[in-house]
DNA sequence: TTTT
DNA sequence: TTTT
C-alpha cells in the first residue's frame, strides 16, 4: 500500500514542459543520482549514476518547470508508475517513470535569485501538491507561480 | 526543510481520543518500534524499544480513534514536533511527537472485519490527510468512517 | 544522490530464488501496492494496483526465499536500478526494478509460525543487509535463517 | 519495527565534537527543518521552524565534524531515539534526538572547497555509517577523511 | 540558532 | 545528460 520515492539528484537537463487539453501543464525532467561505494576486494572506488525520468502534474508541472534548470539539485517525493505502451512491431514495452507528489529545491543559498529567471520572483523552497484543491491560480498571467497555493493549516 | 518520519510498529495501548471546542477530534496513539541486532563484541541478541507518541488530527483522528487498538500495527508517516511547556517548578520542559500525515492499518489481511468493530465497516487500509479539504463527513453518525474522504485525481 | 524507495504490498506470487556461481541467492518478487483515491468530478471510489519487481541479494535474499510467499505483506527499502538489455530485434529495452536493501514481514503476529515453514523458527521481522559482512551463517543446514547476521553495535 | 527520519535543513551553529575514551568522535548538531503553509481562512502565509537535535558516531561523526559548520544544508537520515535522564530536582525528563545512519552534504556545487576547510580534501557528498565494519581509517593524520570507508559491493 |  |  506504500509506494514511495525519494530521490536527490541534479537535472541532466533543463525540464520539458507539456500542456494538456486543459491547459494544465505536465513537466518532466531526467534526475540523475549517484551511489559511490568501494570494491569490497580491489577496494578501488566505483560510481554508478542512475537516471530517473520524472513527472509532475498541475500546479508542480509549473513550478518545476519555471525553477528547475539543468543542473538544478532537487529533492523529489513521488511514487512509481510503470506504463505499458505498445511498439512499432505490436510488442509491449514498458516505462516506468516517477509521479511526484513534492518537491524542495536544494543548494539555492548561494545564488538567491540569481538562480531563477529574470523576475523578483521569490525561488519556491518547498512545495506540495495537492491535487484535489482547486486550481486557484486563475486565468493566464497570474501572479508569477505562487508555489503554496494550498492551505495546510492543522488546528492546534 | 524537510521534516519526514516514517514508523510501523504495534500500538502499547488503545488511542486516546479528545475533542477540541470545534468538534474536531484529536487521537493520541503509543508506538512502538523495536531494532534488533547482534553486539559487535559478544555476538549476542539484543532489542532495544522505542516508544513513539504519535498524534492524528481531524479526519485522522477519527480513523486512528475508530480503527486501531492495542496490538495494532500500523505504518505512519508524518513530522517530528517539539513542544515547549512549563513544569510546576516553573522550568522549561519539551516533548517531542510525531503528528501524523498518513497511516496505513498493516496485517490486516487475516481477519478482515474482525479486526475491527462490530459493525461490518471495510478496514481502513490507506488515508491520506488532506487538512484542507473541507470536512466533507457531514453531520453526526454519517457513513461509518469513510477513510478516504478527499480527492486525489492526477490528471492523465 | 538519494535514491530510496519504500514500498509496502503483497506479493503477487511466491518468491523465485536463482543461485549464482558463487552459490549466493538471488530472490526475485513481484509486489503489488494499491493506491485508493476518489475521483475529483464523479466522487467514484477508484483504485489502481502498481506492479513492482524486487531483487534482493545475497543474505536478504536467502531470507526472502525463506520467509515470503505468495500473499505475504512485506515493508521493502531499497533503490530504484533500470537495466538496459537487447530484445532479439536488437533494440534497446530497459527493465525497472527495486534493488532491496532491507525487508521487514508484516502483520505476522496474528499467525506465528503458520506463517512460515514447518519448522518453528521465530519468523523474521526485520532484516538489514550489508553487504560488506562476510556471510557467517556459513554452511549448509545451518541454524535455521538468522535474519540478523551482523552486528549493529553503535557505541554510547 | 521501522523507526525512521528524514531531515533536509541547515545547521544553526557549527558542530559540537565530543570524544569518547576509545577515541571515536561523537558530533552533534542543531538542524532547522521549516515548514511553510497559508492559513486556510486568512490566506497569511506562516512558517514554522523546527529545531532537531541530531547525533552522529563513529566514521560520521568525524565526517560531520569536519565537513560541516553552521549554515549548512544537510540531509540526515536515522532513527528516533528518546533517552530518559534525571533533573536535579529528581524528575524524570526525556531528550528526543535523531541518531544519525547516514548524511549528505548538499548544494555544494557552488562553493566548491570554499565550503570547507583549507585543505583541499573532496567534500564528502555521501556517507553511510557502517558501525560493524572496522574503523579502517587508523592512527592520527591519516588521508583526509575518507568518507566511504566501507564496502558495498553487491553481486550484481 | 539556520535557511529562504 | 547532471553533479562531486
């Protein structure tokens, strides 16, 4: 009943963003993370980097896709999905891919602004997305990506 | 910025249930996690418990209260919280607490509705928190705990 | 530079276990979670079962041969590896799987040893691999399955 | 039987270092985890930052000492521990802190060595404590801080 | 006490 | 293809 994913990584490039029908936007980015560990009889030092394909839906697809950047380190939350899809020759391939539910740019001490575009706009630190909220970032042009549109106020 | 616990253990007791002025529930549960391992040295056994109070706010708080029970177990993610208070003597005090964001009845395949009440309600098995939905389990003695109250539709 | 996922589900099947060369296990599972939700516009209960295929290695592998069976809830952590292979067309296919780096069973408390095999060996309940560990239960038809075959010793 | 944390935040002061008599390091640090959110019926943004007591042994505890300092940005992951002591007045009082298992420097990409001391030692970016393994690391002045003592080799 |  |  638990699918989840954490992943710290960097983009391997700049974010791919989609729009639905709707309007609504899908990004999807390529993070890459790296486990380092030593031979346990050489003891050489060994990497391997592996590749996540990652996708975001909604009011994220947006954020992620105005702030991130190759490069960009990022903390993604998510879970796994595995889509079946049918190739050319008629066989079943599949893709899996991670659904993110949250996401927190890391490592933006440095720069501040200087890291996102070229507007004022204060960097999105955190974010969560909660779909099941109205979309009330209405109309074209809103203000610049208000990234915590949701409430999530717990009494007491 | 991140703030993550994640626990599956057995409860020490049954929950606690309070009421705030608002009719809002609020459960407290006792945890409990055990680590096994072996001592470097001796090679003996050894466990260790660590007992976790764990609280679950509006709609949570109604399912914890409802569905678990001494001997439960239980995944549950949330944060930690440090709250400050004043003994007697007029020091600082400080109790730390997991609030819960979402839990999952675990094990619960044996039984089914024995597990739970006497009435033949379908177990929790999964619940996420939405605080800001609106209460939608209107009025009192509704549908017996809906456990999955909010909406969660991720476009495509 | 994290790469974790955790899972919590039911195996879809028993466990395959193949042996290697050296005489290590390799197990494989088929691990089912299932996401619950309710669709945003009709307000119907919806619910989607992902697949996910787990690996697990030396120790832990023995152990889940062991232990698990078809049904059997398990908490599984471990890492996200895509592998990149050839279809007899020569093309480029790539198999997603979770490399498991611990495993715990679940919800044993109700059965005890009807669980497992015939034997009444203490079902194991949680288990971290490292690698690093010279494989001590060595032999065959050693004591039945210590799932805790290294030490975890942190001084103070 | 699963205990664990997650941090990411960043260091509110440099690291404490202490010895035991054995000689290995224990380090501590205050970590700030900030929670942002808007307030369901004002719509004011709020923040809340949590102060986490984090420990680190053995092989991390040195790392930490040495690659840390106040400001940092971090990712902790460990378990939750609460140890009981006595007041001077003869009352039992609690202390929660998080026992460290493994950490990660983050956004250094950056600062580059100017993050840390004036040697021009790698900075760690990862370390997993592996408490059963030797501290191979031996004597005084050894080469600096090798971060992945240990092996991690997993047949494939 | 950190950070954005 | 990123990063250290």
């Amino acid at each position: 009943m638990l699918n989840k994913v954490m992943l710290i990584g960097n983009l391997g490039a700049d974010p791919e963003v989609r729009y639905m029908p709707s309007g609504d936007a899908i990004t999807t980015i390529r993070l890459a993370t790296t486990r380092r560990w030593k031979d346990r009889n050489s003891g050489d030092r060994k990497e391997e980097t592996e590749w996540h394909r990652v996708v975001f839906f909604s009011g994220l697809a947006k954020t992620a896709g105005e702030y991130l950047k190759k490069g960009s380190q990022v903390y993604v939350e998510g879970r796994i999905r595995t889509q079946k899809w049918q190739g050319q020759d008629g066989q079943d391939r599949y893709t899996t891919e991670i659904v993110a539910e949250s996401m927190n740019m890391l490592g933006s001490r440095s720069g501040g602004t200087a890291n996102y575009s070229d507007n004022n706009t204060p960097p999105p630190s955190s974010y969560d997305q909660r779909p099941s909220a109205p979309s009330s970032s209405s109309g074209p042009q809103s203000a610049p990506a208000s990234y915590d549109d949701f409430d999530d106020d717990i009494p007491f």
